[in-house]
C-alpha cells in the first residue's frame, strides 16, 4: 500500500487517535455515500414524476380529440342515414313516376 493512503505511516500503529480519525472517515463517507444516492433518487422520481405529468395531460388532449372525432362521426352517420332515406325516397319515386 501506499504511503498517500496509509494512516501507519503518519501515526504508530497502537495510537488512539489514528484509530478515531479513521473511523471518522470511514463515517463521513459512508454518510457522503447515503446523502448522494438519496439526491440522486429524488431527482429521478421528480424527472419521472414530470414525465408522469406530460403523459397524463397528452393522454386528456388524445381523449378528447377522440372524444371529438367520435361526436363529429355520429353526426356523419346521422348525414348518411338521411341521405339514405332520401335516395330511398327518390328512387321509389322515380319508379313510381314510369
């Protein structure tokens, strides 16, 4: 191991103090650690709760673009059905008129 990352080379083996300061470190880092995946997991359920907000409101645009489209071809069929009738009409008519 290195002389950079080794406590031993600084303190004795048996100080107390070398003891405590590497356990400070060990702690402070593990705390580092916790702090950073618990803001990495926030901002991922934030982006993905703004996802969330997108698709809901692209899905009540699509819905009621169906909605409309549905509307507007019931009106057709109703067209249809009383061109329909009115073909009906004009062809016993003309049937009737020879």
């Amino acid at each position: 191991m290195s002389a950079l990352f080794s406590f031993n080379s600084l303190w004795p083996k048996n100080t107390l103090l070398a003891v405590k300061i590497k356990d400070i470190i060990l702690v402070v880092g593990f705390v580092i650690t916790i702090a950073g995946w618990y803001r990495s997991s926030v901002i991922e359920k934030s982006k993905m709760n703004s996802q969330i907000e997108i698709v809901r409101n692209d899905i009540k645009n699509i819905s009621s673009a169906v909605d409309l489209n549905t509307q507007q071809l019931i009106e057709v069929n109703k067209q249809i059905m009383q061109q329909n009738e009115l073909n009906g009409k004009i062809i016993l008519f003309m049937e009737l008129k020879k």
